[in-house]
C-alpha cells in the first residue's frame, strides 16, 4: 500500500507543475486518508466467529462495501485509501472528468469515476459514464475524509454491495425564492464481480466463493434545499437486483430481488455548533421465496468547532425487519461514537474517534469497543 500511495502523490504533485498556470484545461486534484485502528475489547457473536477476512474477532465492519474490517490487531487496512481525479474541459459548456482510487483493502487502482458533463444551461446540465449512487448526502464525496467529521461516514447507512453505477444523470442547480436548490434524475446499472459485501455476509451465511451481483433497471431522483443554517435532502430510488454464486458447482444459487429505498438528511449548521442527521429504508423483495426484508438506518449527531479543534457526538443503529426469519434471520447493531478532529491547517487534519458498537441480533461480529485514528489531506 505504501508503495501505491507514494505513487499516486507523486504523480498529484507533480503533474499540475507541468501545466501552463492559470491556463490550463486540466485540473488535477486528489486526497488522502490513513487510518489505523484496532477492537480493544469485545463479545463474540452467537457463532463464535473467530476470522473475518483478516481480521480476528469480535470484529467491526467499517466499511461494508469494501470489505473494511478490524479485529484484535491494529490495522492500516481496513480504511486507508488515497484518490487521484483529473477534470479536462472540453469547451465552455463540455468536461469530462475522471477518478482513481486506491484503497488499503485493494490496493489495485480501481476507476471509480468516469464521466462527461454538458450543460445545457445556467441552471441545466446532463452527465453520462460511471459515477457514485447519489443514495447518501455523503455519496459523492464520502472516500474524502476532510470533507466530514468522522473518521468514515457511518456504516450503519453508508455501505452495499454496489456504491457506483454506470448511466446518465440531469442535474439542476438554481436558486428558488431566496431557497439554493440542487436536484438531479438518474438511472443506469451496475455490475460487480466478487462481490466484498457478500464475502462478509458469507461469514454468517455459510457460503463460500466469489458473487456476482448486477444491478439493473436503476432509477432515482434527489433533491437538496438549502436555506441560513438549514440543509435537507430527499432521495428515492429503485432497481432489480440479480445474485448468482457459483463456487460450489454441486450447490449453486442465485437470488432475484428488488430494492427501494427512501432517505431524508437534514443539517443545521450554526457556525460554532452543527447538527448532522440521516434516515434511510431500504426494502428488498424476495419475489422467489415470498419474503421482504426492511432494513432502517439512522444517524444524529452534533459537533462543536472551538478553533481547530471540533469534538463530534454521534450515535447510530441499523436494524432489519424480516417476514420470515426462518428463511432471513435478521442482523441489527448500533453503535455510540466520540470523534475528536484537529484542523493542523488548511487541507490537512487529524482523528482520533471511540465507537462502542452492540450487536443488537448477537449474530454478526459481536459487541466491540473501537479506537481509530486518522489524518486526511487533499492536494
């Protein structure tokens, strides 16, 4: 990992330098997270589970999505990740932009952005390519850690088997009655081959092998308001989901499912004091095995910024509602998190955060006690 970060800031640094100043067409720009933590204390799961991946548990999944997991033995693994995303206008109204990133977990580069912008007008713009699922407030910038005061966005909400798809999106941004308004429509699908989502989810369900999940049929819409110190959201979302597990050539399976999901994030934002909070649902139907599974997740927090320093309280719970568990027992956990941030200057900070995590089901991970730390930069 080491040797790939050290790659990528390279490159960050050195390419802009070689640019005409100020008139250039391409913009260069990156960032960095390195986080390390360990589970200080712990309850096993009803399984007794001694391995997640790499990591010996109880354990704490902290990013579901990328498969970051900690365990007894700190770790640089779980978290870290550093970007590189390059901008090249085209003309006055066209760009396309790109974005690479490698993660701790994978230290390959993996293109996670990949698009073209057109805008149509002041107000009116069409992107079309590989982009991240606006399903979050923090879904666009949620690898940048700078840019919150977590170490990571919550993995109780933020965290499935697919975070980008490939499609086209209409964006609006005006300003309606004194009321600063950014909306978008979006669709497309997504493709992922040896899914880590379901590698972790392996570990309770007892499969093995690499899965293959699509998304097809992706639709949404959001909408942001912004107005004083008040910021809210709305997101609504749809698509067909297909799994299919063939690792066992004795014992295959696939699954169809069909997902909605609905959230609202509203923020206040008092200089001094803040308050950050998200709700989501998500639904899948089982049309195969005639069950739904509802899962609500939420977080609430509040801050203070005193100088440099921005001491953060935060609590948050993910829980599953099944209608038949016997076919889907249900998992749920909340976790009670304090996060103390230092601004060392403009672009450069540093966290230091305790979780106290339950599992609420006693069936995935245990109960744990966290300590993280991290610093974040972006050039």
């Amino acid at each position: 990992m080491a040797a790939v970060l050290g790659t990528f800031a390279l490159t960050a640094f050195a390419e802009p330098d070689s640019l005409p100043a100020e008139s250039s067409r391409l913009q260069i720009s990156g960032y960095l997270s390195l986080v390390g933590g360990r589970v200080w204390d712990g309850v096993p799961d009803v399984y007794g589970t001694a391995q997640m991946l790499d990591a010996t548990c109880p354990c704490y999944i902290a990013d579901w999505g990328n498969a970051g997991v900690y365990g007894r033995d700190f770790s640089i693994t779980p978290e870290s990740r550093i970007g590189l995303q390059g901008t090249y206008t085209l003309t006055d109204t066209a760009s396309v932009t790109a974005q690479i990133v490698s993660r701790g977990t994978d230290e390959r580069p993996t293109l996670t952005w990949a698009y073209a912008s057109v805008k149509l007008s002041d107000a009116f713009e069409v992107q079309a390519g590989r982009k991240r699922i606006p399903l979050y407030y923090y879904s666009d910038f949620q690898d940048i850690g700078l840019s919150y005061p977590w170490i990571t966005p919550p993995p109780e909400l933020y965290g499935w088997e697919a975070t980008n798809y490939n499609g086209a999106s209409v964006r609006y941004e005006g300003n309606v009655q004194g009321t600063d308004v950014r909306a978008s429509l979006f669709a497309g699908q997504e493709k992922v081959d040896d899914s880590l989502y379901y590698e972790l989810l392996g570990y309770m369900d007892g499969y093995q092998g690499p899965t293959t999940v699509k998304w097809k049929n992706l639709v949404g819409a959001d909408a942001e308001f912004s107005r004083g110190p008040l910021v809210a959201r709305l997101v609504t979302m749809q698509s067909d989901i297909h799994i299919d597990n063939t690792a066992d050539p004795d014992d295959p399976w696939e699954e169809q499912q069909r997902l909605r999901a609905h959230g609202i994030a509203v923020n206040l934002d008092f200089d001094s004091w803040f308050v950050l909070s998200e709700f989501t649902k998500l639904t899948r139907d089982y049309p195969q095995d005639g069950y739904t599974v509802s899962a609500p997740a939420k977080t609430i927090g509040a801050g203070y910024r005193w100088g440099a320093w921005t001491p953060f309280l935060n609590y948050a719970k993910f829980t599953e509602e099944s209608s038949d568990i016997e076919l889907y027992p249900p998992t749920g956990y909340k976790r009670t998190s304090l996060t103390l941030r230092y601004d060392l200057r403009p672009g450069n900070a540093i966290k230091v955060q305790w979780d106290k995590n339950t599992d609420i089901t006693k069936n995935y991970g245990g109960d744990g006690k966290v300590l993280r730390i991290a610093y974040d930069l972006v050039f």
